[in-house]
C-alpha cells in the first residue's frame, strides 16, 4: 500500500524550504534533514519532523525529495551504507538542478541501491512553490513517477513528465537555462540602455511584458523553423539582426557601457552572415553554434 501522505525532504536551502511548506500545506507528514540544523527551524515551527541524519530521514517515508546545491552533495548526503541501505525499495526525486549525465549517474547509483529514481528539474522560484504556477519537468519509468506524483502535485501545480529516459528533465532544463540565461543578459544590457539615455526602466520591463504574446509567437516559429528545416524565406532575415545588432557595439562605445553582450552576440551573427546563413531565419545562428568551425550548409 502506498502512502501518500508522508514525505521526506533533504536539503533546506531556499527551494527545499520552499517544497517542505508546500508539502506541509498540502497537509502530508513532511521529514525532513539539512546539513545546518538551523534552517529547519522554521519548518519544524510548521510541524516538519527533523530527522537526526540523512538515513534516518530517509527511513521515515517512502518517497524522498532531495534538492540541493549539487549531485556531488546528494552523492555526500546519500552516499553512506546507512543511507544507502535505507533508500532501499523506496523512491528517490532527485530536484537538484543537473546535467544530464549527472541524472543517469544518480539514476545507476539509486536502482544500484535497489531504490526505484525519478529526476527532474523545477520551473520556478522558492515563493511559487506549492501554487498553479509552479512547473516541475520530471522523467522517469511510469511507474515510479505514480507514486510520487501526488507529493510533486503537492510540490508545484504543473509536472510535466517528459518520458522514461532519465535524463530527459535536466535536458530540458538546461535548454531552457539556456534560453533564460540569453534572456537575463539581454534584460541587463537593455535596462543599462534605457538608464543611460535617461529612458524608464520600469516601463522597459512593463513594455516586454505586454509584448509577450508576440515574443511567445517568435519562440513557437523558432522551434518549428528548427524542427522542420525551414531556414529559408524569413520575414526579416539574420542579415538584417546582424547589422542592427553590430550598432549596439558602437553604442557602448560611444556611451562607456559594457561591449561584452554586444561584442559576443555582433561576432555570432557575423560568423553566421560569413557561413552563408546572412538571407535565412535567425535561428540559423543554430548551424554555427553546432560546430566549432562555422561552415556553411
Ligand atoms: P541554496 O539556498 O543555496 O541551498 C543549497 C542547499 O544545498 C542547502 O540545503 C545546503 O545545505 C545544501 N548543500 C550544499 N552542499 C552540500 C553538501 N556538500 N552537503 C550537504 N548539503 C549541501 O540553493 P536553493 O535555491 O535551495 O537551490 C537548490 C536547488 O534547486 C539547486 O539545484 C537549484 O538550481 C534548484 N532551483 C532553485 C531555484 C531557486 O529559485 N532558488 C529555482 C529552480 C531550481 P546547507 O544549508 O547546510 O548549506
């Protein structure tokens, strides 16, 4: 018989706090370790039980989440007989932010350890947890993911299961890191614009944020333009970025701000243009990202 109401939770940084009130919200019996005892204080006030080591609070549920800084540290939290001995017929939701390689490492170790493995990746921050709008990406045997689906339901709203093969959430994942980091970066320069030429910055993020539909529509085309091999006829093709982008160079030339964004994103699409890609889609990018040496197709 399953038990869907008790959970362990290891690691209590930001987001394993997070997930251990979302689970106690969620009214399951939530225990929980950390490596400095401290940060399970405010869980416990919330009617966490603290376990005294990582064996211990695995023994406690038949399903463990750990989410931490790294896979080295779950190989240090779960890396001792007694731990390993305890995780035994048991799931483990690794929640650790990871590469692939790192999950079907964790993977091999856990089914070694006769544990049964789920891996994912969360899409969201610390205060979301527990709501509609948190995603977690999982992948893993079916099986395995029906028993612990109920406590992730309870973790974020959305789990989305990419399929069996155990690295296909921290793929996911670092694709979209990926996408964000670009984004992230390209919010930091933009915003240095609107502060240097004296232009709002609040109305810089208000203003993306309404055209997102619009910027939503551009991500669903570069897949499918990716996807079905149809680079070319774009409506504004990759010559076009690249010289407008080669102008934010001169502006932080011209106004002191870092060049180091623009410099970087001006070098790929020249490499791009000098592929042969100048009169196809942007995404092109794609086909010298692919290859140390930029070749044109
Ligand atoms: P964090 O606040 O820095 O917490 C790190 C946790 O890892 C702490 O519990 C820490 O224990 C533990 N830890 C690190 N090294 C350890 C070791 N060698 N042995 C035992 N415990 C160790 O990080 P976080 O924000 O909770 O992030 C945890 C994971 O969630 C990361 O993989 C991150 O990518 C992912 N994630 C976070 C967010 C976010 O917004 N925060 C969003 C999506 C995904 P101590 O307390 O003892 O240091």
């Amino acid at each position: 018989m399953i038990n869907h109401t008790a959970v362990t939770v290891l690691g209590l940084g930001d987001m394993g706090s997070a997930i251990g009130h979302a689970l106690l919200g969620h009214g399951l019996t939530t225990t929980v370790w950390n490596r400095t005892r401290d940060k399970a204080e405010p869980l416990i006030a919330a009617g966490a039980l603290l376990a005294p080591s990582p064996a211990a609070a695995v023994a406690a549920s038949p399903v463990t989440v750990i989410c931490v800084s790294d896979y080295a540290a779950t190989q240090e939290i779960l890396g001792t007989p007694a731990a390993a001995d305890a995780i035994r017929d048991r799931v483990l939701v690794q929640l650790t932010t990871g590469t692939p390689q790192d999950a079907r490492q964790a993977s091999d170790w856990a089914m070694s350890n006769g544990a049964r493995y789920v891996d994912g990746g969360i899409l969201a921050w610390p205060r979301q947890m527990g709501g509609d709008s948190a995603t977690v990406v999982v992948s893993g045997r079916g099986e395995d993911l029906a028993e612990a689906r109920p406590i992730l339901a309870a973790a974020a709203g959305n789990v989305l299961h990419i399929g069996e093969p155990i690295a296909g959430a921290s793929a996911l994942f670092a694709a979209i890191l990926a996408y964000l980091a670009g984004r992230w970066i390209g919010f930091s320069h933009g915003a240095l614009i609107c502060e240097t030429e004296g232009l709002d910055v609040v109305g810089f993020g208000t203003l993306l944020a309404d055209m997102a539909p619009v910027l939503a529509q551009d991500d669903r085309h570069m897949g499918e333009v990716v996807g079905h091999d149809r680079y070319d006829a774009p409506e504004s093709a990759l010559r076009t970025a690249g010289t407008d982008i080669a102008k934010l160079v001169r502006h932080a030339e011209q106004t002191g701000i870092s060049g180091d964004f623009p410099r970087f994103a001006a070098d790929l699409f020249g490499r791009a243009i000098e592929a042969g890609h100048g009169a196809e889609e942007h995404v092109a990018l794609l086909k010298v990202l692919r290859c140390a040496q930029p070749i044109a197709s």
